[in-house]
C-alpha cells in the first residue's frame, strides 16, 4: 500500500479554489502542464472552462500564490504572458498579497487579482470535502502498475490528456482522447473491473474529451442537422486540419513515396485506395450521428462536469450502475471502438 501524505499549504489553496470555482459552475483543472514540442514549460494552478452561451465559452488560467512573499506583481507578469501565448480568454492571480496597489496593477493589464482576506475565506469554506478526493489523493491511487503496459506511468499518461486541452482543444485533440479512452476501458476490463485507478481515469478523459467537443462544435450550433453531421464526421475522420488538409498531404506524401520508390514494387493507385478505403471505414459516422443532434450538444458541458465529478467522487460509481446519461454514453463509445459495451456497462 501507499502511505498517503499530507497537502502542503500551496496544494491546499489550489483545492480549495478548485471547489470554489466548481461552485460557480465553471469546469476546473488542476496543474495543467503546458507542453511545447515535448518540454515542460510550466504548469497552471487552475485552468476553467465555462459554457457562457450556445455560442460563446470562456477559459481562463488561475495562478495560486500561498506565501509570505507571494511577488504578486510578477505573477501578474506571467498570468498575462501565458494568457496570451494560450490565446485564453482571462487571466487570475490569487495572492496572500492585500495590497490595493497591486489589485490596480492588475487591473491596469487585465488581470483579475483575488487577495490574501478572499483566499483565507476559500480556504476556511473549502477545506473539507466529504464528498470529493483530492487532485494529491487521486496521484496516490495512481501509483498502482498498468496491467496492460508495463511501461506505462499513470501519472503522466494524465499529464498528457491534461495538456491537450491547452495545445489540443480540438478535433484531434479528442481524436487522440479517445485512443486513450479505448486503452483505458481495456486496462479496467483485464483487471476485471477491479482497478479504482483505471476508472477514475477514464471518467477524466470522457470529461476531456467531452469539453473538446463542447469547444470544437460551438460554431456548429447554427447549423442544420446535415451540416453538422459532415462537420462532427470530418472532425472525427481527419482531425482539426479536416478533409481538404487530409487530402492534400496524402497527395504529397503518395507523390514522395512514388518519386522515392521502386516501381516494380509500388502501386500508387493501390497504395491510395487502400489509405483511402481505411480512412472511409473508420466508424466518425457513429459519433457524428450522436453529437450532431441538438439535445446533445446542449448538455455536453454539463454531461463533461458529470464525468469529472464522478472521477473524483470518493465513493466512485461504477458503469453498470451509473445514471442514464454517463452510460449511454460510454455504450455509444463502446460501439464506436468496437468493444463489447455489455462487458463495461
């Protein structure tokens, strides 16, 4: 077994911040790491997401500083710089720091800034939670090996979902949510239906991907019903770049294989009928006849806060026995990857 440690007072705030904006109906993550081309550059205390409209969504990144020496002017700094090299809609800094002067520096740039007598009101209204574990609790049931790949940190196969809602809130962000979605209910399966981690993990990344659909289909909304289905159909199929995009770089790469290749050896034509023919029977049709339709793509926010307070719950509902809407959806994500959904569901 794992000796499970206590919270530092960093780690606390975050989580007691994490419950306060929950209560303000936005959707929260805790450290989200910011990737550049397989570098670490920093992680987010707090990323939320918030459905503000059929059209329009919100999100913001929330920088925690719990310390005597907080330096809240230069987190203000960097709160901005991140805002803008994510492209994110806000930005928040919540310091131990009282001072009016540095809320009006904030104020200035754009950014909110929560003070130390706010903070210590969060803290003393949301540390104790009888219903939900913590972001440091769930990293402790992580700890246990992957049956299917030994190789595998569950760590930082989170890390990973966490950061494609920052580099990946797209098409192809879901699309390489849902290979992992797949892994994930293989990996509960073999331990039959035994492995807590597992499951919470797939709850989080049915949450991720959930938010990944709200945000890539909010333009969608004015549609008709077709037209939305060939989008959500592309999206699946191809990705973020779409069809034409597809397209054009499998002509150029076919044109580089051709140039490169023995003819004797290779067939263009086959080569592309075949890439073309896989491409046509990979299922995009099954999630697209679902989310194109308009009751659906009015709850998924809600649907995506469903999962994520399941994964976290500290008593964990599972599949079998969850409500309604979750497993309806975890059947529809059964079919779409060829699983068996009686097994799970």
């Amino acid at each position: 077994m794992t000796t499970k440690r206590q919270i530092n007072k960093g780690e606390q705030a975050e989580e007691a911040l994490r419950l306060y904006f929950l209560s303000l109906g936005n959707y929260v993550i805790r450290s989200v790491p910011f990737d550049y081309k397989g570098f670490i550059v920093t992680d987010i205390d707090l990323w939320l997401y918030m459905k503000s409209s059929s059209l329009s969504r919100e999100r913001i990144c929330v920088d925690v500083k719990r310390k005597k020496t907080p330096q809240a002017m230069e987190r203000i700094f960097w709160a901005k710089g991140l805002k803008e090299v994510l492209s994110l809609d806000r930005a928040i800094v919540v310091t131990t720091d009282n001072r009016k002067e540095t809320r009006d520096f904030g104020t200035s740039h754009d950014i909110s800034v929560l003070p130390g007598e706010f903070l210590s009101r969060v803290v003393n209204r949301y540390s104790i939670n009888e219903e939900r574990i913590t972001e440091e609790t769930l990293l402790d049931q992580l700890r246990t090996p992957c049956l299917m790949c030994s190789n595998i940190s569950w760590t930082q196969f989170l890390k990973e979902a966490k950061s494609c809602l920052i580099n990946q809130l797209n098409f192809s962000g879901c699309n390489l949510l849902l290979s992992k979605i797949r892994f994930l209910i293989e990996e509960y399966l073999a331990s039959n239906k035994s492995s807590i981690g597992a499951l919470r993990l797939l709850y989080l990344h049915i949450s991720y991907f959930l938010i990944g659909v709200d945000f890539s289909s909010r333009n969608l909304t004015h549609l008709d019903i077709n037209s939305r289905k060939l989008s959500f159909d592309e999206g699946f199929r191809y990705g973020n770049a779409g069809k034409e995009r597809a397209d054009e770089i499998l002509r150029t790469a076919m044109q580089l294989l051709e140039d490169t290749s023995n003819s004797d050896l290779f067939s263009y034509s086959k080569l592309e009928d075949e890439i073309k023919n896989q491409l046509s029977e990979y299922p995009a049709e099954v999630l697209a006849e679902y989310f194109a339709r308009s009751e659906v793509m009015k709850t998924l926010f809600a649907l995506a806060g469903e999962f994520e307070q399941n994964a976290y719950a500290k008593s964990i509902i599972k599949p079998d026995v969850c409500d309604r809407n979750m497993k309806s959806l975890l059947g529809l994500l059964c079919d779409f990857l060829h699983i068996d959904r009686r097994k799970l569901i």
